[in-house]
C-alpha cells in the first residue's frame, strides 16, 4: 500500500516515527503540524484540554538532537503524544 499521498495525521505512530527516523520529517515539525490541527478543529470536540506545548516542544527537541546523534527512544521515538 503507497502511503504517500496519505496525510501524515492519518499515518499510523510507528509510520510516523519511522518518517522521523528516516528524517523525512523532525519530531518538532510533526508536533507543530499536530498543534495546528489541535488549534484548527479541537474548539467544539474539547477533546485536548490542556496542552503543555513548553514541555512537549522542549521534548520534539531533544528527540530532534538524538536523531541528529543516530540515537533513539525507542519504538515511538519523536512522535508527539498526548
């Protein structure tokens, strides 16, 4: 199956954090993408109540510097969570 034509908030977390891996995208892009989205259509479904976006940018961060390094998490490693 191509998934490339598939929109990456559609992808599955191990899609994603394989996309990271392979630096296609950086775990920070990906958070701001989700951020956007979150902003975007959250309002009426309340469904993120709080964000810590200091937190969670300082950890897209530092999973950006151990990818750079060739080091890893683990599994899911760069990929934003809530």
């Amino acid at each position: 199956m191509d998934t490339s034509e598939t929109p990456i908030h559609h992808r599955s977390a191990t899609e994603q954090a394989a996309m990271i891996a392979a630096r296609e995208i950086s775990s920070r892009e990906l958070l701001d993408l989700d951020v956007e989205r979150i902003e975007r259509l959250d309002g009426p479904v309340n469904a993120v109540v709080t964000l810590d976006l200091e937190r969670a940018r300082a950890a897209a961060d530092a999973a950006d510097a151990a990818t750079a390094a060739g080091t890893s998490t683990g599994a899911l490693h760069g990929v934003p969570i809530t």
